[in-house]
C-alpha cells in the first residue's frame, strides 16, 4: 500500500472512526464496555513487527495515545488493520478512535499506566 498522505484519503480514514455514541476519556474506558469512542492525540507510532511463530505469521505495531486530560492507552493494530491503518497515522495528529476490542492490558508488556 503506498503511503500518501492526501487529504482526502485522511478525511476518509478519520470519518471511518465515527461510528458510536458519546466520546469518553481515556480514564474511563475498561474491557466491560461494548460500544466507546475516544479523542486522543497520537504520542507515539511504533514501525510494523513481522514474526513466526510455528507454522503462523504475525504481524503488528502500537500507537500511545493521549488524551486532552493527559491520560494514555496503548492501541495495538494487528494483521490487515496494520495494512491499512499504518500509513495514514500520523504521530502529533488527533483522532477519534472507536469499534477496537477493549483488552486488559498484560503488564509485563504495559507501555503506559492505564489497565
């Protein structure tokens, strides 16, 4: 996929994330809820990581996000979401994010305090 940053397609690419009801903060969000939307700021971009394991193929990267109170919360992004999301976050840029699957955070891998 090339890596243009049209404005067009980044509009496009923004509209795709406003699919749900209110926007919460960062603070609020835990893995018992199933319908979320956040506005946060893109602190960190890591580059894509392709490893095997057995027989399988992974691929993935993480953004930090941070919202305007000044919480974070890793997003992983894995396997065609890597594809085409990778190229239009932009690291400094805002986004409201929803329709992810909300995780516990596993704390030997923990990049941020948020659970």
């Amino acid at each position: 996929m090339s890596n243009h940053n049209n404005n067009n397609d980044r509009s496009l690419f923004e509209n795709s994330f406003n699919k749900s009801g209110n926007i919460m903060t960062i603070a609020s969000l835990n893995s018992n809820i199933n319908t979320w939307k956040f506005k946060a700021k893109i602190e960190s971009k890591s580059v894509p990581k392709t490893w095997t394991k057995g027989d399988k193929t992974f691929t993935n990267f993480f953004v930090i996000f941070s919202d305007s109170r000044g919480a974070k919360i890793e997003g992983t992004f894995w396997a065609e979401a890597v594809q085409k999301f990778h190229p239009f976050l932009e690291e400094g840029s805002v986004y409201e994010v929803s329709n992810g699957q909300l995780r516990p955070q596993q704390r030997q891998w923990a990049k941020t305090d948020h659970n």
